[in-house]
C-alpha cells in the first residue's frame, strides 16, 4: 500500500497490519530469546488470574542483533512518525507468551485523562495520535487460535458509555470484538485509544509469543523510568542515531540536535 492508503486504514480501524516485516529466520530468532528471558506471571498485566500459564520477558533490548533493528525499522517508523510525531520516543519493550489455556486478556484501552500520551485527533487531513504500539507478530493467528483483538474503531467513539455498558458490549466473544488475522513476520500496529485485548490461545502446538514496541511523542513519557530497561543496560549497543530514542523528553526549547530521528 502506498502511505495514503495506510494513512486511511489506520484511521478507520485504530490499527493496521503491516506483512513481511520480519522473516522466518528472524521470528525464530526473536521467539528463542523470549522464551530465554520468559518469567511466569500469576496475574496478567489487568490482574486477572493466569496461574502460571503466561510468562512475560523483559530485558530484551539487551539481546542486541534483531531487537536493535526493530527499534527503528523503516517500514514501520515511516508509519509512526505520519501519525505521532517526527520525533519519536521508544518507551517500552517487552515479550509476553501466552500457554495453551491462558485465559483471553479483557478490552482495555489508555485512559484519556492522560491526554498527552492517550489522543486521537485528526484534523487537516492529518493524524494526531498518541502512543502506539507496534505488536510483532511471530506465528500465525487467527480467529481459530486466537491472539491480538480489538473494537475496530473504537479510538474514535462520540457517544460516552459507563464502564458497565463497555464491560458488557466489549466482552470477548461480543460481535463487536475482532480477532485480528496476521502471518507470522506481521507487524501489528495500533494506538493505544483503540479498545484492545486478546482472545485466550487455542494452539496447542505453540504459545503464542509475541513481542511489543511502545512509542511516543519524543515531547512525552508516560512509563515511569523505572518500569523500564535501563538505558545503561544497552546504550553501548546503540548506534547514535537509535541513541535518540531513548533521550529524555523534551518540549519547545529542547536540544537542537536530533539526528534522523527528527
């Protein structure tokens, strides 16, 4: 698809899939090292109970090789910095695997008193959008096997309901609820004011394993520091211009050097 296009389809949906990203070598390679790195949860990230059956993988970047590549990846940086700014920050990355059984995780969105980080506005034609996440797929899913879902749409809403009417209307098996179809080496990118979730994993050959890129506006930062890898950790892996990522935010009057990335 050419940028419009894309442009067009994100806007609509509140996602977009990106196909061939990743090559089989490299999806095999990025798995490996999840499952290395795998620690079993109890709760997933909305509390709910998975009692061992998920397992999440932090430190990733530290992997160095693919996981470097991906920060800035042309294909999909060209996509982000259209619809959040030129200059943009890589908040977060991290694994999750899902084990046959794990429980399907509920519609959950990035709440919008956080204005800075959680908008959705377009106007002139051109998108405004705060984080996004940018969701590597590295097996197949579908509606048979499960994995990422959403309410196409939803970043968009106009009309205001009550948690209750959500939790009953975004129900996983509700018909509002999408399982979004995509061949391993996808990228799934979608911005946080999209109601999303996942479908609880149905293969029984493979986990899921997947792995998650959060951006921002380079202005902006919505994880604390803390929550995060340590840029000591892998700073010295990083070339100057994947530096640029992880600087502090920085609003008008910020440093006058940024470098492609800008």
């Amino acid at each position: 698809m050419v940028m419009k296009d894309l442009l067009y389809t994100f806007d609509l949906r509140g996602y977009l899939v990106i196909p061939n990203v990743l090559s089989r070598r490299e999806c095999v390679v990025l798995r490996r090292a999840i499952e290395r790195r795998r620690e079993n949860l109890e709760q997933n990230l909305l509390g709910q109970k998975v009692s061992g059956k998920m397992g999440m993988a932090a430190g990733l970047l530290q992997e160095g090789g693919d996981f470097l590549r991906l920060i800035d990846h042309p294909r999909v940086v060209e996509v982000l910095q259209s619809v959040i700014s030129s200059r943009l920050r890589l908040e977060y990355v991290y694994g999750l695997i899902y084990d046959f059984g794990s429980p399907h995780l509920d519609m959950h969105v990035g709440e919008e008193r956080d204005w800075s980080s959680f908008h959705y506005v377009v106007k002139n034609d051109i998108i405004h959008a705060g984080m996004c996440v940018v969701s590597y797929v590295l097996q197949d899913q579908d509606s048979s096997t499960g994995g990422f879902a959403c309410v196409p749409g939803s970043h968009r809403e106009q009309i205001g309901l009550s948690n209750s009417d959500r939790r009953r209307l975004f129900k996983i098996d509700s018909p509002l609820v999408e399982t979004v179809e995509a061949k391993a080496g996808s990228a799934i990118l979608f911005t946080e004011r999209l109601w999303h979730g996942a479908s609880a994993w149905r293969d029984k050959q493979n986990p899921r394993i997947c792995l998650f890129y959060k951006y921002n506006d380079r202005a902006c930062r919505h994880i604390h520091p803390d929550s995060c890898d340590q840029l000591e950790d892998f700073e010295h892996l990083l070339s100057d211009e994947r530096r640029l990522f992880f600087g502090p935010p920085w609003v008008t009057g910020g440093p006058t050097v940024s470098g492609r990335n800008g």
